[in-house]
C-alpha cells in the first residue's frame, strides 16, 4: 500500500494515525463488539465518544464555559443561513466582510434575510489581500460582524482578530480551524465545516456564546434553531456518529502533537517552505500579499499555463495528488492543513524547483 501525498483542499487527507487507529476499531469498538457506525447515538458507547470530542476540542481551543459547542450537519453552507436565522434577533442588517469567493456565498445567503452592509472588500485587487480593521465601515446597529478567517479558494488569511466591540464577531473557519490557538472569548460565533481540517464531510461545528442562543425572530424552523440542537447535546435528531467519532481521535491525535501552539510552529514552517520558493522562482508565482498569505491553502500559477496538466502528470508520477486549482481561478493550489506533513511539502517544492528547472 502507497498512500498519495495529498493536497486536497476538501474533503482533504487525515492524519495517518487516526485512520489506523478507525481501520483498527472498524470491527469492534473498545470491546462493544460494534463498529461505530452501528451504535445508538444514544447508547452509552456512542455517548461517551461525542463527550471526550466535546471535551477533547474544548481543551485545545480554550473553549470558555458560557459557550457551547454543536455538531451539526448541512455544511458551513448551511450556516450561512442559520446565522441570520437566530442572529439577527429583530434587528434589519448585518456587516460583512468580502473577501473571496466563500464570504460572497455567505453574503448572498444573508441578503435572504435582512440588509447586508458590505463594510469592506478586496474586490478592487481582485481578493489578494485581508482588509485592514481601519478601513472596515462597521455600523453599531448591525446584528453581527461575519468575516471568513481563511479563504480556501484565494489563499487569503486573517492573522489577526477583528475587534467589533459589543457587535457579536461571527467567523467561517472552516478552513484555518484548529491550526493554530484563538481566543475564543473575541467571538460570538464560530462555525467550520469538519472536511478541511478537522475530520469527515457531513459533520459541522458551531462554537456559540450562549445568550446568542434561542433569539431568532421569527423563530427559525425546528431544526435550524440553535436552541432545538444546544437543548439537545446536539441529539435532536442522529448526529453524523461516524464523524464526530473519527473527529474525536484529531482532537486527541493533536493533543499528543502538542496541541494548537506545535500545529501553529508546524503551519508556519511548511508554508514559509512554499512561499520562500515562490518568492524566488521565476516560473511559479502567488498573488497573495505577504502578510495576508494562508497558511493552509497555498494558490500559485505557472508561468506557461500550457504546462499545468503537464505539471500535474509529474506530480502524480511522485505520489501527489490533487494539485489542481479550483475551477474559477486556474492554476494550482497546494492545501496543507494540519495531516500534511513537512516531508510532503519539501517532496513538493524539490518537484516544484526541478519542474523550473526544466521548463523555466
Ligand atoms: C469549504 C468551505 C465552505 C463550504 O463548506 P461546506 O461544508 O461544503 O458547506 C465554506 N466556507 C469555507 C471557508 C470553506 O472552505
């Protein structure tokens, strides 16, 4: 068995270590005699599984008391909805931050449900950049401030975090999650679709302070109130069992790592091997400002785009995969959360150099 270096963007590759250790529970969980997948959610197994995830990723991200934690389904797509949904609490608009391609999904899901003030964009320099804080036109009377940390598509990150004052802060990390430590107690909410760096598609996570919670006018539908799912320890209805468990072992996976502060030293070593490369390649290049760059998804263009399937053949001839990038900007994108490792991204950039060398 070879396992590819794998740089997908999303669902994107897991750590080795938890999926022996899933491969090694598959038959018989701690002795139950069950797969995960095939026990009650409410059973005491099950039960004690999403308690040590809960607990587990309470732990790593500093989770304050008075917030609580979801596990939901839907996707951050979702959210985009069920943000406005409960949080617009009676009032008539919300702030947003445009600054690519996801934060335009969540602004035009918004404008559903209420006046959505663009109070900054990087649109004039075509989303290379994170808009300063000074130049965000913030209104006092908007329900909330939602802001997308990193944009899987551009490569843009925020390495700072915005300071709306008593406007709740609202944040798509689904992305940057868990790459690095935050300070929770800065956010209203925080929501991540578990596929990039945290687990398995079909399992979301929303991280939301509690008196945020149960406010929607109107009341939203049932299922999409985040009161029906925090009343419920996120069991009103079967959660995604098999993600939330597999999520559970990259908690504890990154505990053993060191926790977010090792994963933060770690991210900022593989990307800078990247983007010290770019800087100096003649052939290769990233249109992201410096300080704006992600860590996590890394975007950059050949010189001659004639050359791109030819550079993609040669990267899967030495085990990487899934290089391409996204259909709306071309060119390729190395994503290298959290299960990359820096032998994966040195195997790149010693292909990426001799590829130069040979075309350039
Ligand atoms: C992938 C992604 C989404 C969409 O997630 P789904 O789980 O597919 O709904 C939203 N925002 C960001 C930043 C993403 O990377």
């Amino acid at each position: 068995m070879t396992r590819a270096i794998n740089f997908s963007a999303g669902p994107a590759a897991l750590p080795e270590d938890v999926l022996k250790e899933a491969a090694a529970q598959m038959l018989d969980w701690h002795g139950s005699g069950q797969s995960v997948m095939e026990m009650s959610h409410r059973g005491k197994e099950f039960m004690s599984i999403a308690a040590a995830a809960e607990a587990d990723l309470r732990e790593l991200l500093a989770i304050p008391a008075n917030y609580k934690v979801l596990f939901l389904q839907g996707g951050a797509t979702l959210q985009f909805e069920m943000i406005p949904m409960n949080l617009l609490a009676g009032k008539t608009s919300a702030d947003y931050v445009h600054t690519g391609e996801w934060a335009k999904k969540a602004i035009k899901s918004a404008k559903t449900f209420c006046q959505v003030n663009t109070v900054a964009s990087a649109e004039d320099q075509k989303f290379t950049y994170a808009p300063a804080q000074a130049d965000w036109k913030l209104n006092s009377d908007a329900a909330y401030v939602h802001y997308t940390a990193n944009e899987t598509i551009g490569g843009v990150e925020f390495h700072w975090t915005p300071n709306t004052g008593n406007v709740p802060l609202v944040c798509d990390m689904s992305s940057n999650i868990l790459s690095k430590p935050i300070d929770v107690a800065k956010y209203g909410l925080i929501y991540a679709g578990a596929q990039k760096n945290i687990g398995p598609a079909g399992l979301t996570i929303v991280i939301v302070r509690e008196d945020l919670i149960g406010k929607g006018v109107p009341t939203p539908p049932t299922m999409l109130d985040y009161k029906t799912h925090a009343d419920n320890e996120s069991m009103y209805n079967t959660p995604p069992t098999y993600g939330i468990y597999i999520a559970g072992l990259v908690f504890q996976w990154l505990k053993k790592q060191g926790g977010l502060a090792a994963m933060e030293k770690k991210n900022i070593e593989k990307s800078a091997l990247l983007y010290d490369y770019l800087d100096q390649s003649q052939f290769f290049k990233n249109p992201v400002r410096k300080q704006d760059r992600s860590r996590m998804n890394v975007p950059f263009t050949l010189k001659k785009p004639e050359l791109d399937e030819e550079f993609l053949k040669g990267a899967k001839a030495r085990g990487m995969v899934q290089l391409k990038g996204h259909r709306s900007v071309g060119g390729m994108r190395a994503s290298i959360y959290n299960a990359m490792s820096i032998e994966g991204v040195k195997t790149l950039v010693e292909y990426m150099k001799e590829f130069e060398k040979n075309h350039g």
